[in-house]
C-alpha cells in the first residue's frame, strides 16, 4: 500500500533534517522535549515513536526510558530510517530501536507500550489510515498507557495558514479540514482525559489522550 507516497518519503528523507533545521524554530529541541514530557514515560518503560522520520523524537524518549527500557522508532520509508539510523548510531544511543512499518497495521503485540508519540506526521496519514493507526495505537498500547500527537497549531497568518490548508488537503485528504475543526472529539472517541496544549510560541500543539 501507498507505494507512491512511500517513494515521496524516501526522496525527502534527502533533505528532510536540512528543511526542519531552517524552518521548524525549534534548535534546541524544546518542542520535543514537551511532546516527551506528556507521555508520562518512566524508566523501564517501552515507548513507540510511529512515523518517526529522520529519528527526532526517539532520543528524546530514550532519556524518559533509561537504559532499562526502549524505544521503538517505526515508519514506512527506508530512506526515512536510513537517515535516524546514522543519527542514533552516531550518538550511541542503545536502548533505541528502528522498525520497518506501517502506523495502521503495527508489527507488535498487543498492550505493551507505556506510551506512543506521533511526531508532525498525523495529519499527513489519510483519513481512514487515521483511523486505523488510533485504532492500532490503542491494541499496542496498556491500560492507561498515553498516546501523544504533536502537530502544527493553524497558523494566524493568512498565507501561511492557506499553504497549511494544501498540505493537509493533499496529504490527509479531503476529510482533514473536517478532522482538524473535532481534532479533541475524534480523539475522545478512542481516548480518555484528553487534553490540548498549545506550545509557548503558539505555533504548535500537543494533544494527549489516555487508553482505558
Ligand atoms: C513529516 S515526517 C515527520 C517525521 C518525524 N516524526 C518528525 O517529527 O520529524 C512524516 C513521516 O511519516 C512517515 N509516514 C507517513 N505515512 C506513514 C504510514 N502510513 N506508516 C508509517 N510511516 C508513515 C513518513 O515516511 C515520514 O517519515
């Protein structure tokens, strides 16, 4: 399944790290550091970072986790994955691991994450892969574990707002406008004591939700 976007992937993984270094406003981690705060991860802990990239976020949940526990960074794009392998080999980091998959059909046993994070990717997953990767979040995931989304807020700025528009419109599809207006009611349809927070800058948001 999705071939081409996988291909899509795979050639922006070449210059992904370059692209968020110039735009994302976030060089010293700060942001991911918030989304790895609300997980409420312990050490020992198994955490799953899906959609992981270019590997930003698994470091940070690496330091929650200790050397007793582990992170899982899984996505679709080898290119993708290529690029977070040098990262965590070059920084030594051992208790990350990488895996080859697809966010709505999760490679792992049921109930044995603490906590999953999404990282700036939800709304690229098309509305009914949405749907499956909550639902799959909730198997992998134990009672009370938490699943945490990080996401770009709607920008104030008209023209920067009408882009983020395209991107969610050509990467989620045309029901993202429609989940991005009930974002916290989709999410209480799976999730309990969900919460939002909008980061210090205002830029981006967090929204947490926890697994009965
Ligand atoms: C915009 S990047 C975000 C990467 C990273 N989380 C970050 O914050 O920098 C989106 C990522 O989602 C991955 N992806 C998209 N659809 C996916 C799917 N159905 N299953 C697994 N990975 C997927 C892409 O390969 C890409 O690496």
């Amino acid at each position: 399944m999705g071939s081409f976007r996988r291909s899509y992937y795979n050639m922006f993984s070449k210059v992904y790290d370059r692209i968020i270094e110039l735009h994302s406003h976030d060089p010293q981690g700060r942001l991911r550091r918030a989304l790895a705060d609300r997980t409420g991860l312990k050490p020992g802990d198994k955490s799953l970072d899906i959609c992981t990239g270019t590997g930003a976020v698994p470091p940070v949940l690496a330091k929650k986790v200790g050397n007793k526990g582990l992170v899982v960074g899984l996505d679709f794009s080898k290119g993708m994955l290529q690029k977070a392998s040098k990262k965590i080999s070059t920084n030594s980091l051992e208790n990350i691991v990488l895996v080859q998959g697809e966010a709505q059909h999760l490679p792992f046993k049921a109930g044995i994450f603490s906590a999953v994070t999404c990282s700036h990717a939800f709304y690229e997953l098309k509305g009914e892969i949405r749907e499956e990767a909550l639902m799959e979040i909730r198997r992998v995931c134990q009672s009370k574990g938490r699943f945490c989304m990080m996401e770009h807020e709607v920008p104030k700025k008209r023209v920067i707002r009408f882009l983020f528009y395209i991107r969610m419109l050509v990467a989620g599809g045309l029901r993202s406008r429609a989940f991005l207006s009930q974002e916290t009611d989709l999410f209480r349809n799976h999730f309990s004591e969900v919460k939002k927070d909008i980061l210090p800058g205002g830029n981006t948001k967090v929204i947490c939700g926890t697994i009965e």
